[in-house]
C-alpha cells in the first residue's frame, strides 16, 4: 500500500522545527514508518542547491533562477527520496514543498503563477501531499521569533513587505484547497499548537483507517 505524504508549512519563526519531530513521534506511534526530510534539499544534490539559495554569496539572484533551482532541486528529492519511500509503503514528512514555491516565489518575488503551475505539473506529474498543516502567525512576531534564533538566511533577511505577501499567499492556498491543508494557529502556546496538531493528525489517521 502506498504511503502517505505530509507537509508542514509556514513563515520564518513558526516553529516548523520544533513541531515537526513532535508530529514524526506522533506518526512512529501510530506504527508508520516514517521518511523524514525537508525542502529544499532532502538529497546530496539538492542540499547543495539549499546553500546556494540560502547562503549569502549570491544575494542577487535572479528570482527565475531561484525558482528554477528549487524545482531542480524538487525533481532530485522526488526521485531519488520521496517517491521510492511512498511507493515502499512509508510515510513521508516534509518541511515545506510546492505550497512554498507559490508562497515565496508566487506571492513574495510575485513571479506568475501559471508559471509555477506549469513546473509542477512537469516535475510532480500530479503529485499532492496528502495532508498539509499550515503553521500561521503574525509576520512581525515571526520575525521577532527567528531574530532571536540565528544570524538571517537570503530568505529572512527580506523586509516585512515580502513576509507579508508569503503569509497571506499561503492563506489563499488554505482556503482554496481546505480538505488538504489545515491551517493552526502557531501564535499560541507550544502546548496549544501541538494540542491542535495532535486533533488534525488524528482526524487524518480516522480518515485513512475508514478508506481501508
């Protein structure tokens, strides 16, 4: 049986890295195997590609040429990692995927969308994950929240203007396509957002339990 792709979206500063190992070890004790990886990268190649997009060495960067690395980065992880983890039965959870691309690259360097569209249908073949959370918050607490963590990557070194076209891109993805993603409020307490996890993931496992 095929397995189960998972994604976690969201801002600088919502709390992806803390949430998704509590989301993995929610996974492992429902008794998946689980895949674990993040994007970009998630293969040799394609964390090479991560430093050049995030590293400061090429801050003018042409914003086709960003997406272009991305989605080349994308096909590697797809084929190489992804793609045999579903097809083997495990459950793959990803930090971040094409929700970004659309949130970034669509909404923040406004790069058109048809375009984006048009390489995912050409390096996923209609691929979708099967369940998005999206972890929303305020920009400027976001921000505040990644300051305090590390010295700013290319991407967090962009203004509130830029953050703000992101989060209300991925707003739009959330209330086009509700059955997929599951937006949470990533503003509330640790303990609150993974109460609210905890309630998605377990509604999500009724669902695959039911379709078997």
């Amino acid at each position: 049986m095929r397995g189960k792709f998972i994604t976690v979206e969201g801002g600088e500063g919502a709390g992806k890295s803390t949430n998704l190992e509590f989301i993995r070890r929610l996974l492992e004790s429902e008794g998946y195997q689980v895949v674990f990886t993040r994007e970009p990268g998630g293969t040799t190649l394609g964390e090479d590609i991560r430093e050049l997009l995030l590293g400061h060495k090429h801050t003018g960067m042409a914003d086709d040429t960003e997406l272009l690395l991305i989605f080349s980065a994308r096909a590697e992880h797809l084929a190489r990692k992804i793609m045999p983890a579903l097809e083997f039965g495990k459950w793959v959870l990803c930090d971040r995927f094409t929700d970004a691309s659309y949130a970034y690259q669509g909404g923040g360097r406004r790069i058109d969308l048809e375009r984006i569209r048009q390489l995912e249908n050409w390096v996923q073949g209609g691929l979708k994950p099967d369940l998005t959370l999206l972890l929303d918050l305020p920009v400027d607490v976001g921000l505040t929240r990644a300051g305090a963590r590390s010295e700013p990557d290319r991407f967090e070194s962009e203004g509130m203007v830029f953050f703000d076209k992101v989060r209300n891109s991925y707003l739009k993805i959330a209330a086009a396509e509700p059955e997929r993603v599951k937006v949470v409020n990533a503003a509330a307490s640790l303990e609150e957002v993974q109460r609210r996890i905890e309630m998605v993931l377990k509604a999500f496992f009724r669902a695959q339990s039911e379709s078997q």
